[in-house]
C-alpha cells in the first residue's frame, strides 16, 4: 500500500560500511499482533515518540533531538514502505 508506515520492532535497517560498500541489513515487518504484551508496549511508546514526525510534519531530526536520541535512530523506527 502506498505510504504505508510500519513500525519495526529492534533495529530495521543498520547501514555499514565494508570493504568500501555500504551494505543494508533489513528485518522483517511484524504484525502487532504478533508480539508479547512487552513489544506492543515498546512499540506503543516508539510510536508516540514518533507521531509529531509522521502526523504533524515535525522533522525527523527535531523529534530525535526532542528525546535525544540518535536521528539514525529515529529514521529506523519510520520504515515507508512504496
């Protein structure tokens, strides 16, 4: 579905540079559903953390530097899905 988010449970996309390539190592989208009462709870709160940037047009960076944490961070946590 177009412009579809999903939030993503650990680390989504870790991007790292070996031997002078840039390689991306993704995990899987899992359904909410899915999870234990404590990983609808973490998801829950990263998703509260996150709305300003996915409902009211608050950059990524600015919701990063609100809750200071890693913008790296934050841009894992918002996964578009085209």
């Amino acid at each position: 579905m177009r412009g579809q988010l999903d939030i993503l449970r650990g680390s989504a996309c870790d991007g790292f540079l070996t031997d002078g390539r840039c390689c991306i190592m993704a995990e899987s989208v899992v359904l909410l559903t899915a999870l234990s009462e404590d990983q609808r709870a973490q998801a829950q709160t990263r998703y509260v953390i996150i709305r300003p940037a996915l409902e009211d047009g608050v950059s990524q960076s600015q919701v990063a530097r609100t809750h200071n944490l890693p913008r790296s961070t934050v841009q894992r946590w918002v996964v578009v899905r085209w």
